[in-house]
C-alpha cells in the first residue's frame, strides 16, 4: 500500500467516525428529550438538523476518499463543507449549549444564552457579508470565537459536576488542537483535513457527554 494510498484511507475512516459519533449525538438527542417541551422540541430539530446535514457532507467526503470522485462531486463536498462549517456547525454548538445552560437554574442561564445566540446571528451575518458582498474571509473567525465561547460557557456550567469538566474540558482542548492543526499541515491537505475530523469528532463526541 502507498503512502497515498494509506492517507486516502486516513481520510475515509475519519469520515466514518465523524458519521458515526453524528448519529449517535442525534439519537442521544432524541432519547433524553422525548417527552421535551415544544419549545425545547424545536431546537432539538434543529440540532438533529444541523448534524445531519454534517453527516451528509462526511459520507460525501467519503465516496469522494473511495476513489468515486468527479468534478461535481468535489464541488458538492466543497460547497457542503464551508456550509457545515460556517452555519450548521454553530447551529449546532450553540443550541447544543443553550439547552443545557437553560436547564439549570442559577443566574447565568438566563445571560449566557443571550450571549450564544448573539454570537450565532453575528456567525449568520458573516457568511452573508463574505459570500454575497465579497468581504475579507477574515470575518469567518467569528464562528471559531462563537464554538469557543460556547466550549468555555459549557465548562462555566459544569464546574460543580466533576465528569462534566472532564468532558468539556477535554472537548476545549480538542477544539483548540484543531486551531493548531495548520501550524503541523497544509490546510488543503489530505491529513489535515482528515485530522480536522477526527478532533472534530471527538470534541462532538465528549460535548455529546454533557447533554
């Protein structure tokens, strides 16, 4: 087997993870808030929605690393890839978040929600500005600002609860590891971005943890 060989398959099986631990979350999801209230019931959705359109650009990503690749399909995963990062990717976080912070009743539950979905509007507000106006790409950072805060408030949340640290803790670092990943790879690279998901995965999967 080649070294090209050995990354293409690096990239599919991180792809299969990043599914994997997407559809465990939607149905973790699904399972702790059945009986939720139909407020709480719509986030939900739009969670599940927001992962599931993830999973759909990951199991492109892997028919693309099978080998079963064209100039559309690259396209696709292109085009689907930047929406998951920028939209359904906050979405997700962000409400994920929420809901969690909401369900306590101490005095941040009420402020740090606020906090996140003015973040998430700002997130929403940049994919306009750089995609229909040309403005610099730069203004994407707010999505990495948005995931951050998020990770720090989920952590703020569960400081009383040991194993809740531990997982938003390590999930913290699993998001500031993929910060870091350019400085080791080129950000077009295969192993890059097959590393990129893995983290990805890991820090969804111990965020799953605190729900």
């Amino acid at each position: 087997m080649t070294k090209g060989n050995i990354v293409q398959f690096y990239s599919f099986i991180s792809e299969i993870i990043l599914i994997a631990v997407l559809v465990k979350i939607m149905l973790s999801l699904n399972n702790a808030h059945s009986s939720a209230i139909t407020n709480k019931q719509y986030s939900i959705r739009l969670i599940n929605g927001s992962l599931a359109f993830i999973a759909f650009t990951a199991s492109i990503g892997a028919i693309k690393y099978l080998g079963i690749d064209n100039i559309n399909l690259s396209y696709l995963h292109d085009l689907f890839s930047l929406l998951s990062k920028q939209l359904a990717m906050p979405i997700a976080i962000v409400f994920i978040v929420k809901n969690k912070i909401e369900s306590s009743s101490n005095q941040l539950s009420n402020i740090l929600p606020q906090i996140l979905c003015t973040l998430l509007v700002l997130c929403l507000t940049s994919f306009i500005l750089v995609n229909l106006l040309s403005l610099p790409s730069i203004l994407y950072k707010v999505v990495d600002i948005t995931l951050v805060t998020s990770s720090v408030f989920l952590m703020i949340h569960a400081i009383k609860q040991t194993r809740g640290v531990l997982h938003s803790s390590v999930a913290f670092t699993c998001l500031i590891a993929m910060a870091l990943l350019p400085n080791f790879f080129s950000s077009d690279s295969q192993i890059y971005i097959a590393s990129l998901h893995i983290f990805l995965a890991s820090y969804l999967y111990l965020l799953s943890k605190t729900i």
